[in-house]
C-alpha cells in the first residue's frame, strides 16, 4: 500500500468477535501451513524449478495470491505455490496427486466447468481446425454475436477485445473522445481490471487520490482520476460538479475487496448527476453478470452509456466486449471519422480501440457459443439452484454456531463476510474479508481439504457442475471450520 496511506492502514480492519481468540487461530493456521507443506512436496519442486524463469515461479502475477501475505512478519505464509496437473467438469488434481473441488474457477472464466464435452467445446475445436486465428476482416460471425450481444444488453454499438481489462480501456478511451474530457470517476476502492485510471483510491475525503500500492508510480503527477464512494451521492456530485469527467466507471455491485451493495436509489441519482454535468456512466459486469443471463445492468434498468464485461464471456476463451448507446457510438463515429483531422482513419487504431487479435475469429466463435449455449435461463437456473443450496447451508451453520459472520448472493457468486451484515461502504467490505486471521484459516482450511475458495477475499462460485454433494461436504467443513475458529 502507498506510503501515503500509512495513517489509514494501520487502523483496525480486522473484524473482532468475542468468543473468537484470533492468537489460537494464529497457531491453527501455522497448522495448516504444515499440513499443506506436507500434501504438496511436488508442488515445492516446481515452485523452485520455475523461480528460475517466472518471477514468484509464475506466468500470471494474479496466482502469487496463494502463497497469502503474513501480517506478523510481512512474509508469505506458504513457501511454495501449489500447481495444477490437470481439471475436469468441477473437480481439478495437483501434481501431488490431491483431488479439489473448484469453488473458484479462475476467478470466473472457467465457470461453466473445466474441459466440459459439450457444443461449447465441440465448436471452439471445429473453429481452430478450419479458421485462421487471425483476421483484419470481419466474417459473418461478428455480425451474429452483435446481434446476440443487442438482445442481451440493450445498447445498439459493439466492440470485442481480448479481456474487461482491455474493453474497460476502449471504453474510457472512447468517452474521452466524445467529452472532450480528460479524467476518470472511480469508486474508492472500485476496480476496472488494468486501466492505470484504477490504481488510485482516497485514504481520505479530504486527500487527493493516491497510488493503491506503493511499489506502482502513477505515470502523471497529475492522475485524470477522481474517486467518489460507492452508495454516497454528495461524494459523486462533489467529483462531477466541475465538469471535467469524461466517464464514470462502475461496478453495479463492487465485487473487489468485499462486496459493497448498492442502496436502493443510488444508481438513478447517478444517472441524474451524470445527465446533469455532461458524464458518460461505464457500467462494468466483468463479475456481476453472475446475477443472470442479463447481467444487474437488466436487471435493475441501470440506464448505462457504455457496458462492459470479459472472463467467462466467451466461456473462458479470451475475449471482453464493450457496448455502446446509439448517442455516444454516433459520437464516437463522427470525431474518429473525421478525415480532415491530421492522420485520418489510421489514427484510430493508436487511440485504444482494439489490439491485433481483438475479434480474431476463434474468440468470435467462442463468445457465439457461449451466449448461444452457456448465458440461457435453463443454465443459470442450476447454477443459481446450487448456489442457492450452498448459502442455505452456510447461513444455517452461522445461526447454528452463533457467529456474527453473514452470507451475501450475488446470483452464482457469493461473499462469506465475517461481519454479521452486508456492506454499503467501501470500508466495511474490505473488513468483511476477516484479514488478520479469518480469511487466511478459512483459505488453508478449505484447501487443505479440497476445496478452492479465493485467496484474497472469500468470493466462491458455484456451476453447472457443482453437486449437492459437493455443497453438503462443504458446508461440513465449513462448519468444522467455524467450530475450530470458537475453540469447540
């Protein structure tokens, strides 16, 4: 964390509960580190092999998560990563041998199960069989999914990138271009994949935005970044009120770092205030399409300029797409169009607007196939089901034990929040993690018996393959879980 939030950083964000002794839950987690070590002598071979060409022994920086940072000795807790061998539907084994059930799925992208046999899977061979994977022209097919795109979200305009990551970035890009504005609205603590506009937060109300990590250094000493909180109307005029943002970007339900829920009336406020001083509002589902085939953005009529969403869209192939109302795709049109501005046409590829591969048609065959086959009310209809089942379970294991931990559903997705209530404040979703001794006991405990939960917040997804079986036997260890943290 930046050195400039140091005040706020060593406040207490760890959640306290009467009969929890977190010194006791301290010596069962380095339990754990020792029971993990030993299931995984082979994970530790390759852990040092691929040090020697992979910093942190990893192609994706996102998986050093596992190794869970040590809040007492600012060290990692486990020596080594743990690697994959192969996965199946929702079951995955380690190079030890160690059989898990997924209850992460990559975070998503994998959410419709590992390898399924299906007309998924099926096409995405057929497509790299008979099609180049590379293509400046567009076929037959991009029209379809726009099409299908169209009945899925009601915006009119199209664009596909290769992650929400990069859609996110087309989209802040394209607002810039239709202001005329330079800077970025963001909820404190908001998060928009790899854009720089979201690496900044506020420690304060009444600090400048700031670098979220310290060893990042932001690229202007003049980030175009603002930041309002979530759910605080006030907070979102005061950042628009001078007319310089181009674009307010947002989840409909903040997902990262917690879960912040939106209160009832925020979001048409939003709407109101973007109207009223010239934004453009980004709504961002990269996690919340969990909700339904839809999305939140359908569900609760959220009246977005820009859409935008990525890993599981193409069922787990790259691919992020960004839609666009007709207003501001005419805009955009129109200036990028303009071919008495200075380098015409070919400046519009230096302006974010795609990459290369952007549409290439394996992905376009993917993203087909998945709204084809995967965003359908019969599939969500079992994956809600068992994620339904499993927050029964859980919830009834916190009344039974008598812990002010609660459950919050967000459609397939869902936070185990070791708080007794939702979040409606950035800062009460991060305390709901329990970092400090909660969320790290329940990461290693899960593991260690089978199970894939995330490991920096304790956001678990279920699927088409998830069983009730698989639910019951989580919920149990779940509850021994709990029992453990009480000392019973």
């Amino acid at each position: 964390m930046n050195t400039e939030n140091r005040d706020f950083m060593t406040a207490d964000l760890v959640p306290r509960h009467d009969r929890i002794d977190l010194e006791q839950v301290w010596k069962r987690i380095d339990e754990e580190v020792s029971l993990y070590v030993s299931r995984t002598p082979k994970s530790a071979e390759r852990f040092e092999e691929a040090k020697r060409s992979m910093v942190n022994g990893t192609p994706n920086i996102w998986w050093n998560h596992w190794r869970l940072p040590d809040p007492r000795t600012n060290e990692f807790l486990l020596p080594h990563l743990w690697y994959w061998d192969r996965a199946k539907n929702q079951r995955c084994w380690d190079v030890d041998g160690n059989e898990y059930v997924d209850y992460l799925y990559a975070d998503t992208p994998t959410v419709w199960g590992h390898a399924p046999d299906n007309e998924y899977t099926r096409g995405i061979a057929e497509a790299i069989r008979s099609e180049s994977f590379c293509s400046l022209v567009p076929n037959d097919e991009a029209l379809v999914v726009t099409q299908l795109l169209q009945k899925m979200i009601d915006l009119k305009y199209w664009f596909m990138s290769l992650s929400a990551s990069d859609a996110n970035r087309s989209g802040i890009n394209i607002a810039r271009i239709v202001t005329g504005r330079r800077k970025v609205l963001s909820p404190n603590f908001g998060y928009m994949g790899g854009p720089e506009e979201g690496m900044y937060w506020k420690p304060s109300p009444n600090l400048p935005p700031v670098t979220r990590w310290a060893h990042y250094v932001g690229a202007s000493p003049d980030p175009a970044v603002k930041i309002a909180e979530f759910n605080d109307l006030d907070s979102v005029e005061d950042a628009l009120k001078d007319r310089d943002v181009a674009v307010f970007v947002t989840e409909p339900l903040m997902t990262d770092g917690g879960f912040v829920v939106p209160r009832p009336g925020f979001f048409e406020g939003v709407r109101e205030l973007c109207d009223k001083y010239g934004t453009l509002l980004l709504i961002d589902e990269t996690h919340t399409l969990a909700t339904t085939p839809r999305g939140m953005f359908t569900e609760m009529d959220l009246k977005g300029d820009l859409w935008t969403t990525g890993k599981a869209i193409a069922g787990g192939i790259p691919c992020g797409v960004l839609g666009m109302s007709e207003e501001v795709g005419d805009a955009y049109a129109a200036k990028v169009n303009d071919l008495t501005v200075p380098g015409g046409a070919g400046v519009i590829s230096c302006l974010g607007q795609g990459t290369t591969m952007a549409a290439n048609p394996v992905s376009v065959r993917a993203l087909r196939l998945a709204l084809e086959h995967y965003y359908t009310e019969e599939t969500y209809g079992k994956m809600v089901g068992a994620m339904d089942h499993l927050c029964a379970g859980l919830r009834d294991v916190i009344a039974r034990r008598g812990v002010d931990f609660s459950i919050t559903q967000n459609g397939v997705r869902m936070h185990l929040n070791f708080v007794p209530t939702d979040s409606y404040t950035s800062l009460d979703a991060v305390r709901s993690i329990g970092l400090g001794g909660y969320h790290e006991y329940f990461t290693l405990f899960a593991l260690n018996r089978g199970f894939v939960v995330m490991p920096w917040e304790n956001m678990i997804l279920t699927s088409t393959y998830t069983t009730t079986e698989d639910n019951d036997r989580f919920i149990a260890m779940f509850d021994e879980c709990v029992g453990n943290m009480l000392g019973e």
